[in-house]
C-alpha cells in the first residue's frame, strides 16, 4: 500500500474508533448511567442484529429515543461543519476562514429569527427557514462577487463579510421587535442546540451531509492544487471557475443542513480542521475525511459535558469556550500560519 494511502488509512481509522468511543460514552452517560455493552446491545437490537444480551428496561428506550438522536446528530453536525471549513480555508487560503465566511450561518439566523417572531415557528417550518435563509445568503454573496463568469476570492470574502453584517442588522432589528417568549426561544436557537433532537432529523441531515462530504473528497485533489495559485490550477488543466463553484455550492448546503436543526455552533468548522491541519498536513485527500472524524468526536464530547454539568451550556456556547482559547493557544504558539 502506498505511503500516502497508509496515513489515511491510519488516521481515518483511529479517529473513526474514538467517534464509536465518544458516540458510546455519550449515550452512556447521564442521570442514568447505562454500562457501555448495553449501549451497544440496544443499537444493534434497534437495527436487528441479535447479541444475546438480555438488556433491562428502561435502557433501551433511554438510549434509543432519549440520547442516541442527540449524539448522531452532534457527530454529523461536527463532521459537516469540519468539513466545509477546511475546504474553506484551503479555498480562501486563509486559517481564519470558516463555513460562515459566505454568509450561510447568518442567513440561517436570520430565516430562523424571521419566523420565531412571526409565531410560525413549528418543527418543520424553523429548519426549513433556516435552510432557505441559509442557501439564500450564499447565493446572494456569490452573485454579488462574481462578474464576467469569474468569481475572485477576495471579492468573495468581502462580499461575505458584508452580507454578514447586514444580516447581523436583520437579525438584531427582528429581536428588538419580538415579546419576550419569542425574544427567549430565538437567543436559544442563535446560541446553538442538541436538545430534543429525534431522529427524523438526523434521517434528513446525515444524507445531505454524507453526499456533501464525498463530493468534497472527490474535490480534494483540485483543491491541493488551489492552494498553489489559481493560475498553476488552470495550467494543470483545472476548471477552476466550476471547481470554485463547486466547494462554495457544496459547502453552502451542507452547512445549511448542519445549522437548520441546531442553531449557530461556533468554532468547530475554525479550530479543528486547523488542527488537523497541523498533525496531518495540508494534504486535502487526508484532512478531509480526518477532519470530518475529528469534527464529529470534538462536537460529540463537548455536547456530553455540557449535559453532565451542573449548568447545561447549550452547545454553541460550550464549543465557543472550549475553541476560542484554544485558538488563542494556538496563535501565542505561532502555530497558526498562512497556507
């Protein structure tokens, strides 16, 4: 096996091991805590694998219905956010780049924000705004960058930021105007959360996400080659207008898919794939599907702490916390670099 094929096969696997770990624990751990082979048995049962283990009530509902949606949710969230960030910071070339670069977590917030102070806001019609609001937004910036069939990255980003901030002023001018119950419910959903998840919504984001990620790994390569320049990209024979179009389209929906049924969670699409950049390397064929792994772990493990504290963070806020001066870390270290 070649070298190259080996690392990825070695760091997918591990990481793969710890989210099966993590994913466990989770589900494991709570006011009732369940020892893990009965976690595993009440999966396999669920799925109709038999085990032979005999597993008590009232385990099987607690972690089929109460936690296991939760902790699929937070690993395909993670997964789906760490990935359009490191394919956006190998886009933009940039280490501060992340999925909200292009505008898809504020209009999440404020499709999320429009219809919680119209009083629409059921459990389908929140994350299908969410979704809209999101996809709308990364249209409207890529739109507005591109002139004459090309698209310059640093129109990009400045439409990003732009469109960001108007956005900002959308959503604060809608929370100003709300009551107080629909002013409670909207900070609550801006601040990111795994409660209450069921698994139909994990049935809609773990395929949205999944047929993203592949497709941004079939990408990989071209996006190796974008990091040099945009012209050795076309010299090597790149379509890189349809390429650009491509990673910012993909990146977009599976961010949308990640945000419209957990709220804005920061600094997970930031900090990991910059870490996993640093222990893996820039290549993209294996920071894709690590950072994806990592993501999942990271996003699962911090929502389980906060679920066991004395003081039940959402998870937006928990991963804010726990990236933010871990970055700040990283940057008095000077290991945050160009690319």
């Amino acid at each position: 096996m070649p070298l190259g094929r080996l690392r990825v096969a070695a760091w997918t696997s591990a990481l793969a091991v710890l989210l099966v770990a993590v994913c466990v624990a989770g589900a494991a751990m709570g006011t009732i805590d369940i020892p893990p082979r009965f976690v595993v048995a009440s999966v396999l049962h669920a799925v109709g694998v038999s085990t032979g283990v005999s597993v008590p009530d009232p385990y099987p509902f607690v972690v089929m219905v109460l936690r296991m949606p939760r902790v699929a949710l937070g690993a395909v969230v993670g997964a789906g956010l760490a990935s359009a960030g490191a394919v956006m910071q190998g886009f933009f070339r940039n280490p501060m780049a992340d999925p909200a670069i292009i505008g898809v977590s504020s209009g999440a917030a404020a499709g999320a924000v429009l219809v919680i102070a119209a009083g629409v806001a059921l459990p389908l019609i929140l994350p299908l705004a969410a979704f809209c609001g999101a996809l709308l937004a990364a249209f409207g910036v890529y739109t507005i960058a591109t002139e004459g069939g090309r698209t310059p990255v640093a129109t990009l980003l400045l439409a990003g930021v732009a469109v960001q901030t108007f956005l900002g002023a959308v959503v604060s001018l809608l929370l100003v105007r709300t009551d107080d119950h629909s002013l409670r419910e909207a900070i609550v959903w801006l601040m990111g959360s795994l409660r209450n998840t069921m698994w139909s919504e994990v049935a809609v984001a773990l395929p949205v996400v999944l047929v993203g990620v592949v497709v941004l790994f079939a990408y990989a390569r071209d996006l190796n080659v974008l990091l040099l320049s945009e012209e050795d990209a076309h010299a090597l024979g790149i379509e890189v207008e349809r390429t650009k179009r491509v990673l910012l389209a993909v990146s977009a929906v599976v961010t949308a898919a990640c945000v419209a049924f957990v709220g804005i969670i920061g600094f997970v699409g930031l900090v990991v794939p910059h870490v996993m950049r640093l222990l893996v390397g820039p290549d993209h064929r294996i920071l894709l599907p690590t950072s994806a792994l990592a993501g999942g772990v990271f996003l699962v493990a911090v929502d389980t702490a906060t679920r066991l504290g004395a003081t039940s963070l959402p998870v937006g806020v928990a991963t804010a916390f726990v990236g933010a001066p871990f970055f700040l870390y990283l940057l008095r270290k000077r290991e945050v670099h160009e690319l």
